[in-house]
C-alpha cells in the first residue's frame, strides 16, 4: 500500500501582496519607483508622470502570479 504524499501549501509572499493590487480583469497594478526623494532634481512633467499606476508586463506578470498565488483572485 502506498502512502499519498500531500501537496506542500505555498504561502503568498505578503511583501509584495502589500505593493500591488489585483483588478477585476486579473491584471496587477503598481506605483511607479523613483519618486521618494530627490524631487528636485526631477522635473514636473516626470514626476507627474511617476504619480500614475502602470500594470505589469506579461514577463513581470508570470513571475508576480506566481508570488501571489495564493491570494483570494477573481476569475
């Protein structure tokens, strides 16, 4: 008789759960990097630019769903 071995749970990787929302459509969105300091350096029109949200790209995404696995997703 063979013993069934039990799947392991992956645990979501809160860190980055915390960064980024999942939308309705099953894309992840996320702020944009490089607006914390040196603002002055930075012109308006970048930093304007860097208040929007983008959504990640396809190669982002495979990695980020993975990540996020197990977080509650609509489908």
């Amino acid at each position: 008789m063979k013993k069934k071995v039990k799947k392991i749970k992956h645990k979501t990787k809160k860190s980055l759960a915390k960064r980024v929302v999942i939308l309705g459509s099953g894309a992840i969105k996320r702020k944009r990097s490089h607006r914390s300091h040196c603002a002055s350096a930075k012109s308006t029109k970048r930093k304007r630019k860097l208040r929007k949200s983008v959504l990640f790209n396809q190669a982002q995404y495979k990695i980020t769903a993975y990540l996020l696995h197990s977080t509650n997703k609509k489908n």
